[in-house]
C-alpha cells in the first residue's frame, strides 16, 4: 500500500451550496453525522472509503481510462475524491489503481491537493480491486499502516456526484443491518432472453431496482465474505451486497437514492457530466465595480441586466473581495468604468493567483470596459484594452479564464439599454459555457 502524496488545504467540491468545508460549514458536516445518529438511536462509527479504479474503460471506446479522462481539464476520478474528502468523518479513502497508472493518480492527488488518500494496486476485476482495498485496511496484514474502521463505503470512482445525505444513510442503515446499498427505479424494462435470442420473460419493473453505489457494510462483514469468496465470483461477480449475501449471510438494507448517483460509462456521459459541474459553478456571480457604491453609473444598469440573466449575482467595491473569494466564487465581471487600463482587473487576478482558487476549477474573469470615444481618441483607448490577450495568456496557465468585453458610452438611452442588455447576455453565455477558446478575446456589445 502507498500513501499518496500530501496536499495542502485546497478549495473543497462544490455540493449543492457550492462551498467547501470551511470554518461553521466544516463544523456543520463534523456534527451532522451526531444530529442523525441521535434521532436514528445509533453512535459514530468509525468509517473509511474504498474506490476501485482499475477499469480501463473499454465500454467508453476511448484510449485513457474513463476515470482518468479530463472534464474542465481535470481528471474524473478526483471530482469523485473530492466529494468524499469534504465529508469530514470519512477517515480514510482508499483507491486501487493498476500498476501502470500508479504514477498518474499520485500526480493527481498531488496537482489538486487531496487529502486521506492511500493508494493500493488494483486486481485483474472490480472485485479483486475491491479485496485489495480491502486489505489494506484490515489489522491482519503486514505493513498496514491504517486502522481498521467498523465501517467500509465502497464507491465508485466514475461517480462523482454523490452527496453526504446519501453517504450518511447508507452507513447508518449499514451500522444497523451489517450492509446497505443505494438503489434507484428501473429506467427500462429488465428482459431475459432464451438460447435462440427470443424472449423468454420479462420482470415487472415496479417490483425491481437498480443497484447503485454508495454501499456500505461493517467492515467485518464484507472482509470476511471476500475472504471466503470464490474464484469464480472474484472473477466474473459485480455486485458487492450479493458477497455479503451469500458469504455473511446478510440481507442488505436497500435506501432509495437521489438521481445524481448515474455512473459515467460511456463518452455521452462525460459530456453530461461536464454540464452539470458547469451549471453548479456558474450559479454565484462576483461584479467588481471602480465607482463608488452610492454612485449612479451605466455600471450599476448593467449589473441589474446581470440579474435577469444570472441567479446569483453580488456586487462590490472590491473591499469584500477576499471573503468572497474565500466562499469559493468561481466568476468574476470586474467593471472598469472610471478607468480604461486593467488596474482593477489586474488586482483581481492577483488575488485570485494568489488564493489557488483555480486549482480544482477554472475560474471565469471578463473585464468590461465602457469605451468613452468623445472624450479619448479612439487609438488610444483600443491599444489599452488590447493588453487583455497577453494577461490571459498568463492567467491561463494557471486555470483562469479571462476574455474582455466593449461596451461604447456614452450613447442614448434606447441604445445604451441594448448594448447593455447585450453586454449581460455575453457575460452569462461566458461563464456558462467556461469556453478555454474565447480566452483573450474582446467582445463587443
């Protein structure tokens, strides 16, 4: 078994409130697991995680292995991590990994800064994969450097979005029944073909469901049932509750899942996948203005064009900007308004280097600027704003997205309402979409 490298405090996943594990948050998730255990009549266990990663993703048709396949230029497999780590009482996460890809996955805990994390080689199959996690863990083998806890989730490492809710009732149900397995309803009607592929029969899908993961068990329970499993399921089984069934005699608890637990299997998943961290990470907007905030500008109208096209918008003078950073804002608009060169937008980005916010996600920066052609010669003003693609080469490097955005000014009313409301629909299409092809363009509305 190897530990992996050490990371330091990094941003945590966003859940469905988009912040980390930090400060009341980080206390909230230490107790929730009190609150439950108290109305459930049950005490904490202690609890480690095991993800089996040794797949190669032959089903996804792609060379790299599917949990090792990039979505916003990150690997799969430590979104997954992440969502465990900002589960506090999840002591340890072990992850089987093969050989070969041992030195990618230490690069990855390392690159995004991942905690608890102990790497062991995986077997030829899942379940193999699994014992070996397993193993590590138990008292009774050499060089175990790990406590063996009374409960084990076995997840798995191309499901990145699982919740603490989820974890949490799977490994109460499992502290009470000695196993517990999420399940969701059948998609489509299960069939059973005969010899000659013509149907023989077919289930009812309301009585049926679909095994998922999280799945959870009292580590006694389903060390002992691989101990004692066969070659044959070792080999060719997938379904961990049947181990526990068959070999510990134990009838799982089955606890509804959530819809979000769906398994990226094939390359349309990746897509998906990406859609729905893109939509989490975009809900919360940060407008940094240069006015002063009792002071009425085309700033302040363009910020409440923001809000029909974005739900979470805030605006400061840049005096909070720290705090909001710290609550882990993946989108910034810094509005220059009172002055053409990036004097704002560079202090931004400074900070944003500097807090390693951009470490797990890209993080979205568009610098407007109102061009006041009346007042400065048009040259002077452009040969300014064009600086923009030489910062966002730079910024690139280090996962920050910044494009630029021209609004004229001044114009008349009717006309500068739709320049703005163009201007709003830009801003919402770039951080939607999180484009690495639009960095360093400046747009016009």
């Amino acid at each position: 078994m190897e530990s992996g490298p050490p990371g330091g405090s990094g941003p945590a996943e966003p859940g469905p409130r988009l912040r980390g594990l930090r400060g009341a948050d980080a206390t909230a998730s230490a107790s929730s697991w009190s609150r439950f255990g108290a109305e459930a009549g049950c005490r904490a266990p202690a609890v480690a995680a095991v993800l089996p990663a040794g797949g190669s993703g032959e089903r996804m048709g792609v060379p790299t292995p599917k949990q090792f396949c990039p979505i916003l230029e990150r690997p799969l497999i430590s979104y997954t991590l992440q969502a465990l780590e900002r589960v506090s009482w999840i002591r340890d996460i072990v992850v089987a990994v093969t050989g070969e890809n041992m030195e990618t996955m230490k690069g990855i805990i390392q690159r995004y800064r991942h905690k608890r994390i102990s790497l062991v080689e995986a077997g030829v199959t899942r379940h193999r994969s699994i014992f070996n996690g397993l193993k590590a863990l138990a008292e009774d083998q050499p060089n175990c450097r790990l406590s063996k806890p009374e409960v084990v989730i076995i997840h798995d490492a191309v499901r990145p979005f699982v919740e603490e809710d989820v974890l949490l009732r799977v490994v109460t149900a499992a502290q009470e029944h000695g196993a517990s397995g999420a399940i969701r309803p059948l998609v489509s009607t299960v069939i059973s073909p005969s010899a000659d592929s013509c149907l023989d029969h077919s289930l009812e899908r309301a009585k049926h469901r679909a095994s998922e993961m999280p799945q959870a068990f009292l580590f006694d329970v389903i060390y002992e049932a691989y101990q004692q499993c066969s070659d044959y399921d070792l080999e060719f089984g997938t379904e961990c509750l049947h181990l526990a069934l068959k070999y510990s005699h134990i009838k799982a608890k089955l606890v509804e899942g959530s819809p979000d637990l769906w398994k990226v299997t094939y390359k349309r998943d990746l897509y998906a996948a990406e859609s729905i961290i893109k939509e989490r990470i975009s809900q919360q907007v940060c407008v940094v203005m240069d006015t002063k905030e009792n002071e009425e500008h085309v700033g302040r109208c363009l910020e409440e064009m923001l809000k029909t096209e974005l739900n979470h918008v805030k605006v400061t003078s840049g005096q909070d900007l720290q705090q909001i950073i710290l609550e882990q804002c993946y989108n910034f608009v810094c509005v220059n308004v009172m002055t053409s060169d990036f004097e704002e937008t560079q202090r931004l980005l400074n900070m944003l280097e500097e807090s390693n916010l951009s470490i797990l996600y890209p993080v979205v920066v568009i610098s407007v600027h109102f061009l006041d052609y009346e007042s400065v010669p048009f040259g002077q003003r452009m040969e300014k704003v064009m600086q923009i693609r030489e910062f966002a080469k730079e910024v690139k490097k280090r996962n920050i997205l910044l494009s630029g955005l021209l609004i004229y000014f001044p114009q008349e009313e009717q006309k500068l309402q739709e320049s703005l409301r163009q201007g709003a629909t830009i801003i919402a299409a770039l951080i939607k979409d999180r484009n690495s092809g639009l960095i360093g363009q400046l747009l016009v509305a």
